[in-house]
C-alpha cells in the first residue's frame, strides 16, 4: 500500500523506489507492531471498576533494551548503506552524457544546448542516454526538480551545480522548482520531451523558431519576449501597475527616478532600464527587483522589446495571446488519420496533464484500454463507455462523472474540438491497450 | 569561604609568559618576523595562540581550580565550533560543480551497472 | 536554608499578593511560567490564522482570494511565528519554568531576576515581530540568502526580532543549566530525578549553545543588507550555502528543542497512568542526552540537494541514522512501561498515547528524509512539510497539551472537565491526522511545498487537507477554552496528588505556596518505584 | 548577576542558596554565557576561514594593509588589563577593596587605550577608502532603525534602573525612572520619522557617495574578495570591540561595588564575574591578533 509515487521514467527510478518500499514496509510493520501493543495493553491492562490491581515493580531489563537497540541499529545501517550506493551512482561522472545548461531566473528556466540551441521552460532529450544538466542561476537560489526522473538539485546563483538522469521512457514530464524564489515560484515549471533518438536529433538541429525570430519585425520580436522573458510577470500592457510600471503609453513619458532626476523614456533609457535596471529606479517602484538582463539579450532582442514598448501607445489596442504552442506547431491535424488526429489532440489538448495511458491514475480515469469500460457514477447509475458516453463526456463532463473522481475537467465546446477531432480521439482510443 | 588564595607571584610569571608567547607568534610571521613557515603560518600562529588562550583560561580564569561540570561547558563549545567548522570544510574544498569525475567517486559505464543484485 | 514566613491558610502563589504589579514584576518562576503561558497561546492563534488562511487558498487550485506576494508573506508569518515565538520558547518557559524547581525541590530557579529578564527580553522580541507586520516579510521562516537580502519586504525588523528571541532563549537555557546542577534538594542525585528534569536539562544546553550561532548569522544578514558586507550574496562573493549551513547548524538542533521536553512528559504521564515505572529510566535519560549530542552533527541532511559535496551528504545521510535509534528506544520504553500496569484512560494519558502514535510515523517518515537517495526526491516536497508537521505539532504541541491537562490542578488548583477534554481530544486527533496524512501522499506525488497554485492533479488531496485543518483549529480552541473555562469556573477543588504521583512537585500543594515547600524535602529513589518489587524486575 | 542577599532590610529575598553554592552557581552562568560568545564569535572565525582559504591572493593582500605595530601594542594592551584583572580577583578574595578599586579602574582605562588604538586604525582605513558603504540613495535606510535602537537602549537603560531602584526598595525613584521609560516609549512613534529625517540630512550630505553605485565601496576598483576582507576585518573586531565596552561597563560596575567596599572574603562574587569576562575578551583578542594581522 502507499503507492503513490510518479511513474518511473530514469534508470535509477525502481533502484529508488525499491528502497522507499522497503523503508514503507519496515515503518509499517514497526508502527503497526508498537501501536497495537500499546492499544492491547491498554485494553488488556485496564483499571476496572475504578480500582487499581497489583502491578509489578519491573524497572527495565538491559536485555530488552540491547535488542531494542541494536535490531534498529542495523535496519538503520542496512537503508543507509543503499542510500548512500544509490546516490553514488546517480552522480558518478558518466562519460558521453548529454551535457545541457539550465540557467534558473526569477520565475523561469533557459535552457541552452551545445549547438547553441536556446529554448525558454521547455527541453527536450533523447532516450536511453544520459543526460547531465549543469545548474547555475541569475538572481536567487532556485531548485531543478523531476519528479518522474527521482532528480533534484538546486541552481545556486555564483556557482555550477549539476544533476544526471538517464530517460528509459519517452512521453513528456514535468519538473519543478522546489527552492523558494519569490513571487512566481509557483509558477516557474519547465517541460522535458523525451525523445527517441531521431526525432531527438531532428529537435535539436530545427532551428525553426530561431530562424523565425530571426525573419519577424523588431516588434513582433518584442512582443515575442516580452512573454518569453517573463516580462509579463511584472509589466503590464493595460497600464495597470503589477509590480514595475506599465508599458502602455510609457514611450516618451517624464520619468522620475528615486534619485531625484528626471528622464524622458526614449530609447537609450528603456535600453538602459532593461539592461542595468537598479541603476535609476522610478519613484514609487521597489528597488533590487527587476533581474539584470545585461548579458542575457543581444543587442537585436533589445531594439525588438523597445521597439515594442514604442508601439504601446494606445493607438491599436493590443490583445496579449499567450505564444500557443499550436499555432506554432508544423502538424495540421486535419490532415492526420483519425487515430493520428486522436493523439495529436490526446497530446496537444491538455488531456495528458489529467490522463494517463498506463492504467495509473492522476485526476481523471486512465484512458488504458478505457474504450467499452463499465463501471458505477458518482450518483450510483452506471455506465458504459461508449461513442455517445465520450462524446457527452468531452462536451458537458459534468454530466457524468465517474465514482471516485472529482469533477475538474474543463468542457470541451465546439470551438476547441470539432466532431471530426472528437471521432479521431473515440478512434484513437479504441487502439488504446 | 574555603579557597586558595593566589598569591600574586603566578600571575606575573603567567603575565611574562604571555608577552613572550606574543613577541614570538609576531617574529614567526612573514609579515613582521623573519621566520617564514609558508602553508604552515596559520598552523604555528594558531598552537601558539592556543597555547597563550590555554594560559589565560587556567590561571586567570582558575579553571586549575574548578569541578568536571564547568570544565564540560567550556570544552563542548569548542568542540562545537570545531564541528561547524569541519561541516564546513567538508564541503566547500570537495564540490564538484560541473559534474567533472568526483576522485572519489569512480566513474560509471553507461552500459546497465550491477546494482548491488537487486532489481 | 533561612526560615521564612509561616505561609498563611490557603495563601498560594496565585494570592499570596495580590494586583497586576505584583504579576509583572514577580521574579516567582511559577508566575513567569504563566506570563509564558498566555503569551505564547496569543501567538500560536496568531500563527494558526495564518495556517488556517493559507489552507483556504490552497483548498482549490488557481487563485481563490490571495495574491502569490500575500500567500508568501501568510505562509513566512506561519513559519516565523510558530517557530521562534510559540514552539522555541513553548515547553521548556512554560511547564519548564513552572515544574522544574519544583521537581527537584528549590524554591526557584538559579537566578531569579535572569528569569523575569528573560521574560521581558522575549516580550520585546514579540513586540518587535508584531511591529514587523506592517510591512511584512516573504522571505519564508529560513530567510535564505541572496533571496532575502535583494527583497524589498521588511526582512530587517523580523530579523532583529529572531535575534531578539534568540537571547530570551539562551538565558532561559542557561538559567536551567545552572539549576540542575545547583539546586537539587538533599538526596536528589542524577538517577533520581524525573525524565522530565533530563529532558528540561538536554533542552537548556542546546538552547544555550546552539541559538548564539544563528544569533550572529542573522546579524550578518542585516549587517551585509544594509552594509554591503558579502558574506553570503554571491554577487557580492558570499556564497549562499554558507549561509544555509549556519543556519541549520542552528535550526536542526531546534527541532529537539522543541521535541525533547515533550519525551519528557510523556515519559512522565505513561508511568503514573499505568501505575507501574517508567521502564529502563536510566536508558530513556541517556538517549535524552543522546539526542541532544548528535543533534549537533546531524544539520546537513536539510542541505542534501543545496550543492554540498557529494562525500559530505554521505557522511551527514549516515550520521543522521544515530539520531534515529535513540528515539526508537524511548518508544520502546514507553509502550513497555504499560505493560503489565494498571491503566486508566484519563485525557493526559490519551494524548500521551496519540503522541507514541503520531511519533512513530513522525520518525519513521523522518528516515525517508535521512535516506541520501530518497530524500533528492522528497527533498522541499509536502511529504517534508508533512513530516515535520507530524515532530512538532504531533510532538511537541500535544506534548504541551498533555502536559497542561496532567498538571492543570498543580497550575490552577482545580480539575478540568474531563469528558469536554476527551472530546476536544478527538477532535485534534482526527483533524490533525486529516490535515497532513493527505500531505504525505502529496509528497508522494512530488509536489513541492511553499507553492501558492498547483497542477489540477494534486487538487483531491488539498481539498481533504484543508477541511482537516479547520477540525484541527476547532479541536485546539476547543480543548483550550475547555481547560480556561475550569480554571476560571471551575468548582471541583483538586487534592494535593489527585493521581497519587510519586514524583515531588505532587508533595506539594496545588497551587504550590509561593516558596514551594514549607520544609525542604528529601529524596531516596527515583520518582517511578509503583507496584510491588519482584525479582529480575532490574535496577 | 548575584543574588546575594541586599544589604538593607525590605522583603525577604529568596536567598533561597547558601552563599557557596551560590557562588559556585554564579560563575557556572557566567562560564555559559562565556560559551555563547565563543560560538558568536565562531561564526565569523568559520566565515573567516572559509573565505581565506577561498580567496588566499585576496586576502593576503588585503591583510597587507593592516599596521601591525598597533595591533600588537593592543595585544599587549589586553595582555596587561587581564593581568591587572586576576590581580583584581585576588584582592577582592582577600577583602581589600582599596586594590580592587585601583585595578578595576587601570583596567577601563586599558580598554580605553585599546579602542583609541582601534579607532586610530579604522580611521586610517577609512581615509584609504576601505569604507563599507551601503547603497548610496538608501544611505538613510537604515537611519530610522538607528534611531530605533537608540530609542529601545534609552527605554531598557530607564527600566534596568528602575528595576534597581526596586530592588533598594527606593520606590520614589523607581516610579521616576519607570515613568521615564514609557513616556520614552509612548513618544517613539510620533518622533521616528522627522528625528530619522533631520538626522539623515545632517550626516547624508557628509556620506553620500559621488555615485549612486549599488553596494558600492568608497575603494572601488577593488575586487570583491578583497572588499569581503575588510568586511570581516570590520565584522570581527567591530563586535571584539562592543565586547571591550561591554567589558569596560562591568569593571566600573564593580569599582563601584568596590567603593562601597562590599567585597570580603566571604562575599567576592561581582570582581570574580566580572574578571571571567575581561579574560574572555582578552582571549578572544588574542585569536584575532594573529588572524587578521599576521598570517600571510
């Protein structure tokens, strides 16, 4: 029992949860043994009617107490015996590894590979090899986490730490960051692809988004980081104030610094204030916030960000769509079979985050040979997972949940899955083993 | 009030002592003496330091004359600062940052390693 | 020992003079404790509110009424007032200042005046924290660097007020030292005082030596915001796991700050309610001792995944086992003390026995967390927050708890409702179990703690934890009121030794007269002889 | 720190211990007080030699620019008030105030040589430039937390006297001295902002920096090891200093026990407590000595 831990997805994954099922069933049976002779004993032993019975005067015996002392002594050296071998092999230095650098920044994760690859919370690795990512961190401590990997290690800020895996699954895993850094700590998660090897190698050389960046206007550049970058967090594009000033209108504007002078916000300022921010600090603004981006952005991405910044001057209002995969994405669906389309939408539709493929199980039921299931509702009816249940199931989830699950799944209308996408993902499933 | 009292006559040999323990711990330093240990001048500036705190906690502190359970609180905490040190300096000089082959740790083929006969 | 004056009829400690002055200028070790009393239960309310909001806005995923700073500063708050205002000074300045003199016969503490000190040191401390609300914190209760020197939030007065507190718990740790060691009555030798001197006496030598460390580090913090000192800002050549490493040379030994009295009176309420000795005493004092020794080697297994070198989380993962056996022992000795006994059900006993229930999974989760291996997973995860929910309000807050029922007519002179008091027991048993058994799993999940929103599939358990969480406060106020409400209404007069302890606060009378006993009392065995001898029941 | 029963007559004090274990008792405390600041001041010696062995050209270097002369004489300084102290101790064990006086009194006024010396030092490197300053526009930041702590010391300084005034049973004072503090208290709030305000404007203009640098040294162009150096120069003497004039302020407590010449042979408790910190102070100083000044 207590089997909760996420699928094992590295090499040292059933290493590791062998040993926490062995420390699960050693605390178990210890717990169970101690409480139910202290529970036994209190029944057994109990004052009746009020009165207290004889009791020995038995003070300890030193037998008893070097039992009790060495048995735990040696359970204690035998766990932290594999503990230690476990973790010499999950960081001995492992020769042809896939060295990636992951720098941690206030509220996101850059990754750059060593073709020069540069992606932002999202990487992607092949599988079967190992892999060693080399932490470092631009502002405060951070924390790299994966859980399905069994790896951590914090990304300390003026120096190199470093974690190794090696994937045995392909799918797509999300990590964490687990050492407290502020406002978005929450929200700084960063999603690892992995790959089988050729389509690892195609990922790695397509350069498409770079290639794109490299053809797209200064602004729309702009407007590309300014998300990437987590500008977004703290600069807002209404002239609401979230925690630095915002961009609508800014350009041109009379700014006021904490140390008295005032600047007009042209170029070589917004240039400045993005580069060197702690320099001049608007009144009224906190100071030792805003990272240093010197050495972050090339002298190309500065002009895109101030060239949007200029655009902001409320002329075209501007609709903020948070840069969708999707769209991006080189696959049309239409024109995939309906088993293809299926996954594509199991995939790119968020049903994964709620729904597994191997029988275990997250939010939702697992879709593992789901097709055709039988089982009882939360209102105690039961039901039969058919073409009109999953088509009901997609459109109006409320309708009928299924015992033992909470209702969280968001409606899918028309807008988001036409019937077509929904008789691909019916097909779909039904190859779903 | 049983107690010995001191006479003074130790103090001023301890006094001395101490001065000449100070005017060797400055001539054995490269900076002002001419003696030059190298690596070693933290070493020597710090046994001759310790030497004159041991002087001055016995004699003027009459530790010479106390029992085992102010003795005990006044070794602990040197151990303790010991201690911290040694948790310190465990770490720092041993890092391996980026992952380059640890001399401790030997280096893992990439092929299934024989993980001790478990699964 | 001078005479003093014959204590008038009825006169005790409480009336003996009467009038607020006479409160807060009392250096009577028995009213300090009281002081201690009332102060920390204000800050445990405090520190729950913040618990209690921060549970509402985890119940659902996505932003339900808090903004991530706001959820920060509730979650720093919770940390910072529990720990350093409520659970550090919370058994040892409260049944610590009121028992021990007692327990080994002196009519006071070693230094009386230090005490009160002490007392008005930690109210500054409080006063200083609370001013440190207006502009509130978020650094989290390890105010790590470089994140809390670059925030903009008042990291420097809450700081000060850690500081402050630091040395309202070093003075009460040396008061107690020099106690024990001078201050036992004719008679009372090492192996004849109760468990809960030990345990009172391993807390005062790490409060003693332990809190000066953390002392100087936060000054250090302060010194290099506001001086540019880089000790532990890298931009400044510090380096932050230094900082780390000060801080929990300090903060490990803490947690048996806040554990070891609770040992101390479980193993003080087991034996008088089974009516038989406290079983191999001489082992469970040792293993006091014990603990409080290691308790010093063990601080980096919180470090294990902060970039220390490979070899030394070996070494602190191995050396954090030997803290484990010695708790194991005083389990075994607890549960064996019942054996054979004559046991009646009374509410310090049930919560004595939820302790041995709720310490059992607290140290066996607490071996995940030693393991090298599995704690790189579970490190900074709820399965963390979890565990140490489980030490310290499964330890020691219910450690307080029984010990307040079990010597509630020493304090007061009259009994509590016991069958109120059963009820707010199982209130805060099932609500506490509820609270953080959900968390368990979601360390199991890999969910990582301090996180204002999470992924849906973490949401069930969340859900649970806060409805436990509210039965857990109920339960808390519930057994609090309870036991105010029969101090200040209550009718049934409490005897001298209402449980026929042998141990000597209980030759007193209850309350206790302001100088303890009218003649000073001996000792010739230790306070555990219950029952008949038979042979080979051991020394 | 004793609790010896008070000289004049009033309540009876729970001189509740025989004046042996009494004494026995005090010095125990104070050999734990004594261990808190060996851990106090172990912090910054760990700090200290983590970063020596980290940056060894730096702080080499550094430690170039330190006068050895001054502070070996201070050594000497310490050396000698310490052997006047155990002196103290012995004639305050034998009843003779007279000695106890003239020691405790040479004593403060060695602690005053110490900290002229060290205050001729820090001036000296201040005029270098090796001066920490703090971020330039917020020099003020911290003037209101200045103003705080004097505030809190004036209160604490008003309660601890009053405090004594009870203590002699001098109830006139005590309510004077009482009442002091909390209007002290009372009129901290109303006076923080403009006090902190004037204060800052009048020392601001002196030590605004000529730049607005982050965290900038008045020494720039000084790499930060280097600066960490001084850092920790400043750290640990400025806090071996504090404990000087900590040290300073119970030798005079007990020159004036001494002019009262309470001390006989039965009663010697204050010199003895009161020597155990001077000697603490001095051994301490005698780490620090070769620390910063003399290794290479």
């Amino acid at each position: 029992m207590f089997r909760y831990l996420p699928e094992q997805a590295s090499e040292v994954a059933p290493r590791i949860d062998w040993l926490h099922n062995l420390i699960t069933d050693i605390s178990v049976f210890f717990t169970v043994v101690i409480c139910g002779a202290m529970l036994y004993f209190a029944f057994r032993y109990r004052k009746r009617d009020g009165v207290d019975h004889e009791t020995p005067q038995i003070r300890g015996s030193n037998l008893l107490e070097v039992i009790w002392t060495v048995v735990p002594t040696i359970i204690c050296c035998y766990i932290a015996y594999y503990g230690v071998m476990i973790y010499k092999d999950m960081v001995a230095f492992k020769k042809d590894a896939v060295v990636i650098n992951a720098v941690g920044r206030q509220w996101a994760w850059d990754f750059e590979y060593e073709n020069g690859k540069k992606t932002n919370n999202e990487f992607a690795v092949p599988v079967g090899k190992p892999v060693k990512l080399i932490l470092s961190s631009t502002d405060v401590l951070h924390s790299f986490f994966i859980p399905a990997m069994r790896v951590k290690k914090d990304a300390v800020p003026g120096m190199f730490t470093s974690l190794s895996f090696t994937p045995v699954k392909t799918g797509e895993y999300t990590s964490f960051c687990t050492e407290y850094c502020g406002k978005d700590h929450s929200a700084m998660l960063a999603t690892l692809k992995v790959l089988p090897e050729a389509e690892y190698e195609r990922w790695l050389n397509d350069r498409t988004d770079e290639l794109l960046a490299a053809a797209m206007s200064p602004v729309e550049l702009g407007k590309k980081l300014y998300a990437e970058k987590g500008c977004n967090a703290c600069h807002s594009l209404d002239g609401a104030k979230i925690i630095g000033p915002s961009f609508l209108k800014l350009y041109g504007q009379e700014r006021e610094c904490e140390s008295g002078n005032t600047f007009t916000a042209d170029e070589e300022y917004l240039r400045d204030s993005i580069l060197n921010p702690r320099h001049e600090i608007v009144k009224g603004y906190p100071a030792q916030l805003m990272p240093v981006f010197e050495g972050q952005l090339d002298e190309r991405e500065v002009k895109g960000l101030v060239a949007f910044i200029r655009s902001l001057d409320g002329s075209a209002p501007v609709v903020e769509e948070v840069a969708q995969e999707e769209e991006v994405a080189v696959v049309d669906p239409s024109t995939l079979s309906p088993e293809e389309r299926g996954k594509w939408i199991y995939e790119n539709k968020l049903c994964i985050t709620c729904h597994t493929l191997d029988g275990s199980r997250l939010v939702g039921p697992s879709f593992k040979n789901a097709y055709g299931r039988q089982g009882k509702l939360a209102d105690g009816s039961d039901y039969e997972a058919n073409d009109e249940y999953i088509t009901e199931s997609l459109r109006n989830p409320g309708a009928k949940v299924v015992e033992g699950y909470a209702p969280a799944m968001p409606p899918y209308g028309a807008g988001q899955l036409s019937d077509d996408d929904i008789a691909g993902l019916i097909a779909w499933m039904k190859t779903v083993k | 009030m049983a107690h010995d009292t001191h006479d003074d006559g130790i103090y001023l040999k301890i006094l001395v002592a101490l001065g000449v323990l100070t005017v060797i711990t400055v001539l054995a330093s490269s900076k002002a003496g001419f003696a030059d240990f190298g690596t070693w001048s933290l070493a020597v500036a710090m046994i001759i330091a310790s030497v004159k705190a041991g002087l001055v906690a016995v004699h003027f502190m009459h530790l010479k004359t106390e029992r085992l359970d102010t003795w005990i609180y006044v070794i602990f905490p040197v151990v303790l600062l010991v201690l911290m040190m040694a948790g310190v300096f465990i770490d720092n000089p041993f890092r391996t940052g980026t992952g380059q082959p640890d001399p401790g740790v030997e280096v893992a083929a990439v092929e299934k390693h024989d993980n001790h006969g478990h699964h | 020992m001078s005479a003093h004056a014959a204590t008038a009829e009825g006169e005790n400690y409480l009336n003996w003079q009467k009038g607020i002055w006479s409160w807060i200028t009392s250096t009577d070790h028995k009213r300090i404790g009281l002081m201690y009393l009332f102060s920390l239960v204000t800050f445990f309310i405090i520190g729950g509110m913040a618990a209690l909001v921060m549970r509402l806005e985890l119940a659902q995923p996505g932003a339900q009424f808090l903004d991530p700073n706001q959820y920060n500063v509730m979650f720093t708050l919770h940390g910072a007032i529990m720990i350093f205002l409520f659970i550090v000074p919370g058994i040892p300045a409260v049944l610590g200042n009121f028992l021990l003199p007692l327990m080994i016969g002196a009519q006071d503490v070693a230094f009386p005046r230090l005490n009160l000190m002490s007392y008005y040191v930690y109210l500054l401390g409080a006063v200083m924290a609370l001013i440190a609300l207006l502009n509130p914190i978020d650094t989290g209760w390890t105010f790590y660097a470089p994140y809390s020197m670059q925030t903009a939030t008042g990291v420097t007065l809450m700081t000060a007020a850690a500081f402050v507190l630091g040395f309202s718990s070093i003075l009460t740790g040396l008061n107690f030292i020099v106690t024990v060691h001078k201050l036992r009555c004719p008679g009372m030798t090492w192996h004849r005082m109760p468990v809960f001197v030990w345990a009172t006496y391993a807390t005062a030598v790490i409060q003693t030596l332990a809190t000066p460390v953390v002392g100087m580090t936060l000054v250090l913090l302060l010194v290099e915001r506001y001086f540019g000192i880089g000790v532990f800002d890298p931009k400044l050549g510090g380096d932050p796991v230094l900082f780390e490493h000060l801080f929990w040379f300090y903060s490990h030994p803490v947690v048996y700050i806040m554990v070891l009295p609770a040992f101390g009176i479980v193993g003080e309420i087991i034996p008088v309610f089974s009516r038989k000795p406290l079983f191999g005493y001489h082992m469970v004092c040792y293993a006091t001792l014990g603990i409080a020794v290691v308790g010093f080697l063990v601080w980096a297994h919180h470090m294990f995944v902060a970039g220390i070198s490979d070899g030394s989380a070996m070494y602190f993962s191995i050396i954090t086992f030997g803290v484990a056996i010695p708790t194991a022992i005083k389990v075994f000795n607890w549960v064996s003390t019942m054996y054979k006994g004559s046991i009646s059900l009374t509410t310090p006993m049930l919560y004595a026995m939820a302790f041995v229930f709720l310490f059992m999974i607290a140290g066996t989760t607490g071996i995940y967390l030693a393991t090298l291996a599995v704690d790189v997973f579970y490190h900074d995860t709820y399965f963390v927050v979890a565990h140490f929910h489980y030490t310290i309000q499964g330890g020691a807050v219910i450690g307080l708890i029984a010990g307040l029922h079990f010597w509630f007519p020493k304090i007061t002179g009259k009994m509590y409702n016991e069958h109120v008091s059963k009820v707010a027991f199982l209130l805060v048993f099932v609500g506490f179990n509820l609270t953080f058994l959900p968390q368990f799993v979601l360390g199991m999940e890999g969910m990582p703690r301090r996180y204002f929103d999470y992924l849906p599939q973490f949401a069930p358990m969340h859900e649970l934890s806060t409805i436990g969480a509210f039965i857990n406060g109920f339960g808390y106020t519930f057994a609090l009121v309870n036991l105010l409400w029969s101090w200040a209404f209550g009718k049934r007069k409490a005897e001298k030794n209402p449980y026929d302890s042998l141990s000597l606060e209980w030759k007193c009378d209850s309350p206790p007269i302001h100088l303890n006993f009218e003649t000073v009392p001996t000792v010739d065995d230790y306070p555990y002889a219950y029952g008949t001898p038979v042979e080979g029941g051991g020394h | 720190m004793s609790s010896h029963a008070a000289v004049t007559s009033g309540p009876p004090e729970a001189h509740h211990w025989d004046p042996q274990t009494a004494y026995s008792g005090a010095k125990l405390g104070m050999w734990l007080f004594l261990a808190t600041e060996i851990l106090l001041f172990g912090v910054l010696f760990t700090c200290f030699a983590l970063y020596r062995w980290a940056f060894p050209a730096e702080f080499h270097e550094a430690s170039g620019h330190l006068k050895i002369s001054a502070g070996a004489i201070n050594t000497a300084v310490l050396i000698f008030s310490s052997y006047l102290v155990a002196l103290g101790v012995g004639a305050a064990q034998r009843g003779d105030n007279e000695k106890v006086k003239k020691m405790t009194l040479i004593s403060v006024v060695c602690g005053l040589l110490f900290l002229v010396i060290k205050s001729y030092e820090y001036f000296g490197k201040f005029s270098e430039g090796l001066f920490p300053a703090t971020h330039g526009a917020d020099w003020v930041l911290y003037f209101p937390a200045l103003v705080l702590g004097v505030f809190l010391l004036i209160a604490a300084a008003l309660t601890a006297f009053a405090f004594a005034a009870f203590h002699y049973h001098e109830y006139s004072k005590f309510y004077k001295y009482l009442g002091g503090a909390i209007v002290v208290m009372v009129l901290f709030p109303f006076l923080v902002s403009p006090l902190a305000d004037l204060l800052s404007s009048i020392i601001g203009s002196v030590a605004t920096l000529p730049e607005h640098t982050h965290y900038a040294w008045r020494g720039d162009g000084l790499t930060q090891s280097y600066k960490m150096y001084f850092g920790l120069y400043y750290a640990m003497t400025g806090l071996h200093a504090l404990h000087v004039i900590l040290g300073m302020g119970i030798l005079f407590w007990v020159y004036l026990l001494a002019r009262r010449n309470r001390f006989s042979s039965e009663y010697f408790t204050p010199m003895e407590i009161g020597g155990l910190y001077w000697h603490l102070v001095d051994l301490i100083w005698i780490y620090l000595f070769p620390l910063l000044y003399l290794i290479d």
